[in-house]
C-alpha cells in the first residue's frame, strides 16, 4: 500500500513537468506463500497519465522441463512411443489486458511482441523414436498447459481508473493455480495507444514459502541426495518406533 501511494505522489508531482507514460514499482517483490501455493494471489498496480490509452500485462513463471509423449497405434495396441523432449518451459504463463486484445491492437503487433501463448517461445525439443515434427508438440504442450490452467490469456482483467490531476491508475490480481513453484515471476506491462505499443515497463516478484517449510524447501532443492537419505532414514525410523509402540501396548 505504501508502494501505491508513493506511485501516486511522484506522477501528481512530476505531471506538470513532463510527460509521463508508465510508472510501476521496479523493485523485486517477495511474495511469502503458504506449503499450499494454489490459490495465493498476486496484485499488480501502477500509473499512467489519463486518455485513450490500453494496457497489456505479461507474467511469466519459472522455467521447468516437459516431456510430451507422441501416441500411435502399434500393431493394433496405442503405445507412447515417441517422446519429445524439452528444457526450460515457463512453468506459468498468464497475459492480461484492459480489453480484448483486438480493440488493444492487431495480432501483428502482437506477434511481434512476443505476446500471447501462441507466441511463447518453448525452445528446441529433442525428439526420440518419433517423425513428427516440433510444431505438432508444441501445438500439443500449450493445449495441455493451457488446459492445467498455467497458461491463461485474461482479456478485460485489468482496471482503469482516474486518479489525482492527469493520473491514471491500473490494478489487476491473479491466482495462481496447483503446482506452481516457487521462484522468479517475471512481469512485462504495455502501454498501447492507436493500436502501438508507445510505452514499455518490468519487474518480477519471487515466490518464497514461509518460515519452516521454506527451509525444507530449500534444502531439498540444494541437497536433493541427502534429503532423499535422510527422508528414507526418517520414515523407517518412524516405523519402527510405531512398531514398538504397538507391540508394547499389545495393539497387535
């Protein structure tokens, strides 16, 4: 909220010198989330002068990999036989707009933006055992990433306001879905006029768990052999302690 205000008073301010065109926090925001991330909600804010101006919202999730699986049928049986292979997919992917995003501008504009899901770049896959061409799994990647509901297109999610003296104020929020992870969310805002992009900002926030489970996070992620011994150890020792326990009190 601080944050907010501050945006405010620095255009109110600036206003009468000069003409400005996108103001956003730059500063990288951490988020503290729930073990759950599902459902944690993310507002973005900020600042433009007043007019007949739209505004067009990108957020992009950490990278993971993906392996998509071709299926055909082998001597009457469905077998997955094919795979393909990729590294560093955005892991969410989420564009959000004041208006459908032809009144915004055309896909054009778009495509040479690099907006929308269409446009997302998935990189080159390596594919096994398979003659179909990249473009097939990417069609196929994007559906199913599509229908997990981690990439999402959002028209008509971002709100206009007027603000103080030639202010104009813009917010948003989004949800993120199951099995998002944590880390660097990085965010593009554009500012568009007459259907042309006249003004372009960035930031990023970074989703962290809180407390306890952020430690068991991180040392998971950073020592992943030690924490699958120690888990074994842990979970047989847990074991064997019920055992007694139940032979004791005779429950068994």
């Amino acid at each position: 909220m601080n944050t907010y205000f501050k945006i405010i008073f620095i255009l109110t301010f600036l206003c009468a010198q000069a003409p400005l065109d996108l103001v956003i926090d730059t500063n990288e925001r951490d988020v503290q989330i729930n073990p759950g991330i599902s459902g944690t909600r993310v507002v973005l804010f900020g600042a433009t002068p007043i007019g007949r101006r739209d505004i067009m919202i990108e957020i992009v999730g950490p990278p993971k990999n993906q392996t998509m699986q071709e299926k055909r049928r082998f001597f009457g049986i469905w077998l997955g036989r094919g795979k393909s292979y990729y590294t560093n997919v955005p892991s969410y992917y989420n564009i959000l707009s004041s208006k459908p995003f032809m009144e915004i501008t055309s896909q054009k504009n778009l495509n040479k933006l690099g907006l929308g899901i269409e446009n997302l770049p998935l990189g080159k896959a390596k594919i096994k055992h398979s003659t179909v061409k990249q473009v097939k799994f990417d069609n196929r990647l994007r559906s199913e990433m599509y229908d997990k509901g981690q990439f999402l297109e959002k028209e008509g999610n971002v709100i206009l306001k007027s603000g103080p003296g030639k202010v104009g104020l813009f917010k948003t929020e989004f949800l993120l879905p199951p099995n998002s992870l944590q880390g660097k969310y990085f965010i593009r805002y554009f500012l568009f006029q007459n259907g042309e992009a006249i003004s372009y900002a960035e930031s990023s926030i970074d989703l962290k768990q809180a407390g306890f489970a952020r430690l068991i996070w991180l040392f998971a992620n950073k020592f992943a052999l030690l924490y699958g011994i120690i888990a074994i150890i842990l979970s047989g020792l847990l074991g064997w302690i019920v055992s007694i326990l139940f032979t004791r009190l005779k429950l068994i």
